[in-house]
C-alpha cells in the first residue's frame, strides 16, 4: 500500500489499471485479514464501479482436512497457497501476480491475448523478463532463469540467488565462492503467470504432497514453481513464455522506492498514465 504515483497511486493500482486496458475484467486480491480494513478503505472506494472486485484471505490456517499447523510456523505457505485460497473465487482463465511488482502495460496485453486465445485445459503460460532488466542497484537479488524449448514453451527454471550488477558484469557467487558470470540477456520469472481454472486440481494435489514432506519446517514454502515445473514434467500442462520487451520494477530495497517513484514520474510525463489514475 506504499504510495509511489504523482496522487497517492500504489504500484498495484498501475498493474490494475494496465489490466483494465488489456481486457481483464475481474480482480481478486490475496490478503491478510488483519489489513481487511486498510485494505477496502484504500481500494475498494476508488476501484468501485470501474472493475469487478473481491478478495480472500490467506492464512496459515487454510490448509487440508488432515493436516495440523505446527505450533512453530509464523506465516502462510507461499505463492502457490496464495493461488490455492482463491479457488472458490475464480472460475475463468486468469493470470496471477505481485502486488508489489510493476510489469508494465504490454505484459497485460500479451497474457491477456495469450488467455483469450488459449482456452485448453492444459494451456498455461508466464511472462518472461530480460533479467538485465529486472536488477536492483541497491544490492542482490534471487531470480529464476528460465530454460525453453525452441517453441518457446518452459521447460525449467534454476532459481539463482544473490545476483548483482557489478563493474565486472551481472554474477553470483557459484560453488567454492567462485563469481558465476550472467550475460543479462537470460528470461527470467517474476511471477506473472497465466492459468486455467484446471489449475486447482493440480494445485490441490501438489499442496498435499508439499504439506505431507514439508509441513514440520517452520519456513518451507510452496512457491507457484514447484506445482508448474512438476506438471510440465509429468506432460500434464504446457507452460508459453510469452514475452513484453518490458521492464520490471519494484522495492526489493528501501533505496529502490525513490527510483521507483521517478520511473512512475517518467512515465506519466510521458503520457502512458494520467497525472490521476482514478479521477
């Protein structure tokens, strides 16, 4: 709910906004019922009559009959689980993201022609980012490289952690404390993922098999990855990486909220966003 846009505009009311004007009708927030009335108060009055609105909560308590939460876990499990308690709420194709996260307007576009267009049971897909365009200068981040066929379907993803730019080049540190070198050029995820409703069932599933490995560990989380990587896997679903030519923004960094704050500027000043999103 960080404000970042010239009259009070959040990130997430770009990405509605954006959404909007690629062809979305409906939105579901994923929230914590502690910021319930936050929440409406900030949202729910200026979207009102300009987009179909619900929400859900996520809670740690929100798990399958059959399993005990651990006297020791703190919070919920993960972007998966986060996608799993909406399923009573969403009924059509549908893309997920990070509240927190700018894609940029032509993200939308593509995964909601790729949505219209593709109406199988199996056909999902994700927008992939040139991952020199989605780097912090404030410090390292975790990203997942992803590897394609010549179709351009996925068909892996590596997570990579500590990733920076450096006078060197983009690099981690790989086995031995060695610097593995990026060209920067690589696809990688950011979350922004297009699914079928057959998407539960699967979610379903693979929720009980992480609960039944992991649920003992105070920190483990169900990360929306590991459910696609094992139906890709097994030939159950597709998965398009579709591409924006956007860059991403967000704040993985305190210091990030001012570059964030210009880069919004930029762009309204450019004429891609009105001075008042809502007006």
């Amino acid at each position: 709910m960080d404000r970042v846009g010239p009259s009070g505009e959040t990130i997430i009311d770009y990405s509605i906004y954006d959404a909007l004007r690629a062809g979305f009708g409906k939105m579901i927030f994923v929230i914590r019922e502690e910021i319930e009335s936050d929440f409406r108060e900030v949202f729910l009055k200026k979207l009102e009559g300009k987009v179909e609105i619900d929400y859900v909560f996520q809670d740690l308590k929100m798990i399958p009959e059959g399993f005990l939460v651990p006297g020791n876990r703190e919070k919920p499990w993960g972007t998966g689980h986060a996608v799993w308690v909406s399923r009573e709420k969403v009924k059509e194709p549908f893309a997920v993201i990070n509240a927190d996260d700018y894609y940029g307007p032509r993200s939308y576009q593509v995964m909601e022609k790729f949505l219209s267009d593709h109406r199988g049971a199996a056909d999902y897909s994700m927008v992939g980012f040139q991952l020199d365009k989605t780097l912090s200068d404030f410090g390292k981040v975790a990203r997942g490289v992803c590897e394609t066929n010549q179709e351009g379907y996925l068909t892996g993803i590596t997570e990579r952690t500590n990733i920076e730019k450096t006078n060197e080049g983009i690099l981690f540190m790989g086995e031995q404390g060695k610097p593995v070198y990026l060209k920067g050029d690589e696809v990688v995820s950011m979350n922004f993922w297009g699914f079928q409703p057959s998407v539960f069932d699967y979610l379903d599933r693979y929720f009980t098999e992480f609960l039944n490995e992991h649920a003992v560990e105070p920190k483990a989380e169900f990360f929306i990855p590991v459910p696609v990587m094992k139906l890709i896997r097994s030939a159950e679903a597709n998965v398009k990486v579709l591409q924006s030519g956007e860059s991403w923004f967000g704040v993985t960094y305190r210091e990030d909220k001012a570059s964030v704050i210009k880069k919004i500027r930029e762009k309204v000043d450019a004429g891609i966003y009105p001075e008042n999103l809502w007006k």
